[in-house]
C-alpha cells in the first residue's frame, strides 16, 4: 500500500524481506546501502519527520540506550551525525535477517537438478507452464533473474509517473541526484571500509536522461504476499500485473521506456499460468529464521 506519515505519500511501501540482497535502496535507488536507507524516512518530513538533532539526544540522554550504543559502537555516542549513521547501521543489521522462506519453486528447482522427477511432479503443471512463458516469450527473465528475480538496476515499464495531477515522480533520475549529494552514501566517510570497495557501483553512477521514470526492480520472492504492485502500487492483484505486460501501451514505452518490452497478448489460460507461477514464488513462512 502507499504509505502513510505525517501525509500520505506517492509510493507503494516495499516489504523488508531480502532486502540485504539489494544493490540499490528505495524504489528510486536514492541510498546505495541498507543503513543509509534507514535514516532517510526518520528525517523525512513526509514520513517520521524527526531530525538528527533529535535521535542524537534521544541517545545521549538515555542512560541505558547510550550504554548499549558503547557495547555495540566502541565510543560513548558523540556529535549527532555520527549517532544517526549509526543508529542506521544498527536497524540495517536487524533488517539484514530478514531473509524468505523456501517456495514451492524452489522444490522444483532441486527436483530438476538432483534429477528427481518425482519431486518436480509435485509442481503444479500450470506454474510449469508459466515458468516457460516467464523465461520465453515473456522475457521476464531479462530483468527479473537470479535468487531474487531481480537485475538489481532499474526500468521503465510504463507505469505512469504521475503521482498526482500537476505533480511528477521522476524517479531513479532523482534517486541519482539525491544519492551523489548524500554525505551517507558509500563514497563518503562513514563507510566502514576504508578501501571504499563497495562503493564502485556509486562511483560509476551518472545521470542520463533515460533515468526520467525509471524505477528499481522489484524481487519477486514472496510476490503473492505484497500487494498492490509497482512503485505507485496502481496494480492491485498479479493477474492486474499479468494484464499489465500483455496490453501494454506500445506508443508511451517506445517514446521513452525499455525498447525490450512489447505487449504481449497472452491468451486467459497463458495470464492464468503465468499468475500461477508467480504464485510459486511466495513461501509458506514469509520469513525464515
Ligand atoms: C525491462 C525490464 C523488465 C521486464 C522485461 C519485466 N519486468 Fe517486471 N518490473 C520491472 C520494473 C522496473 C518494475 C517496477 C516498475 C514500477 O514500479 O514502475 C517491475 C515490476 C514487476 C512486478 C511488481 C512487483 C512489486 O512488488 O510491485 C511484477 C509482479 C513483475 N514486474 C513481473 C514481471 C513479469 C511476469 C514479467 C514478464 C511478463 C516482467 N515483470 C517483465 C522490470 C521488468
């Protein structure tokens, strides 16, 4: 759903689950790390609308809470920006178990591999089949690969960017401006490493004009948990997603989207198939421990 703070906002609030496995944070990529992301909606006026001044005292003055930043950070909590970094590193860390479960597909997957046709039987034929559209003539796979199903980057898909009448969300061509003007993002000096070495993805980041709409894309474990769907979370069920590719809007995506997408037509029982392997991407615990 959109989120609510102190207003309501523009975009659909992505779930925490196999979020460590990102490279980007926020559906516009705004933040190059899981910590860094978690100090942006406490500052945010939309969302929490505190400030660093304020978590730095909330630290400092509470005996027990600045106890535990010493045990954890090795010095007592000092000057406010050092505070927040690092009560972002601490939800980070708490965030980082939050890893799904295991799906039906993934059965399937060991079942192919170790060669065990009994076990890969036990996958519903029609998650099979849409397995096949998801991989071919889908192209599905082109953006949404790996353990995540997801290339990590971002794309324009068509999805409107009007957040509301009069008002644009430009999304990863912000996301660019607003992660290089970070003093939290990995470049800067609270990153742990002093090598820097994950921050080459934000060293090579440069702001183009395809940017404009681009928005980052989503994993797709647990996909059938999550709804409504896509960054502005328009699409309320997967068969609206499904919908979604087959009828897309050719003349708006070729103007300025991914040229790789075209729609694709699928008949009601190919949209049922492909509904259902999504379907088998979604685990019975949404979260393993
Ligand atoms: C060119 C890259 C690309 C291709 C190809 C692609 N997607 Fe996506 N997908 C995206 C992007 C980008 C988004 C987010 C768009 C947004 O929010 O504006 C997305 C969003 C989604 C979502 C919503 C997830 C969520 O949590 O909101 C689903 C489900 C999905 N895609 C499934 C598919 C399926 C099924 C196919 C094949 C028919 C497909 N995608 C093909 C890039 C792609």
């Amino acid at each position: 759903m959109r989120g609510e703070g102190f207003v309501q906002l523009d975009r659909n609030t992505p779930s925490l689950v196999n979020a460590r496995l990102n490279r980007w944070f926020g559906w516009d990529g705004a933040a190059d790390s899981l910590w860094s992301q978690s100090i942006r909606p406490i500052v945010d006026k939309r969302e929490m609308a505190a400030s660093t001044t304020h978590v730095g005292a909330l630290v400092r003055g509470d005996e027990r809470l600045a106890e535990r930043y010493r045990a954890v950070f090795g010095s007592a909590p000092a000057d406010n920006d050092t505070v927040m970094v690092n009560v972002g590193k601490a939800l980070a860390a708490y965030q980082e178990t939050l890893v799904s479960g295991r799906t039906p597909f993934d059965g399937f997957r060991d079942a192919v591999a170790g060669g065990d046709r009994g076990a890969a039987d036990r996958y519903p034929a029609a998650a099979q089949r849409g397995l096949k559209i998801f991989v071919g003539k889908g192209n599905c796979s082109v953006c949404h690969f790996g353990p995540n199903f997801t290339n990590g980057e971002f794309g324009d898909i068509g999805i409107p960017f009007f957040a509301a009448p009069g008002r644009v969300d430009p999304g990863r061509y912000e996301g660019i401006r607003k992660l290089l003007a970070s003093r939290a993002n990995l470049l800067g000096a609270y990153n742990d490493d002093p090598a820097r070495a994950p921050a080459t993805g934000t060293r090579h980041v440069t702001l183009e004009h395809r940017n404009w709409g681009e928005f980052r894309v989503p994993g797709l474990r647990n996909v059938a948990g999550t709804a409504p769907y896509m960054h502005n979370g328009q699409l309320a069920t997967l068969r609206d997603v499904v919908r979604h590719y087959s009828e897309l809007n050719e003349e708006r995506l070729h103007a300025d989207g991914e040229k790789i997408l075209k729609p694709l037509r699928l008949s009601p029982a190919e949209a049922d198939d492909l509904v259902a392997f999504l379907e088998s991407l979604t685990a019975a615990d949404p979260v393993s421990y």
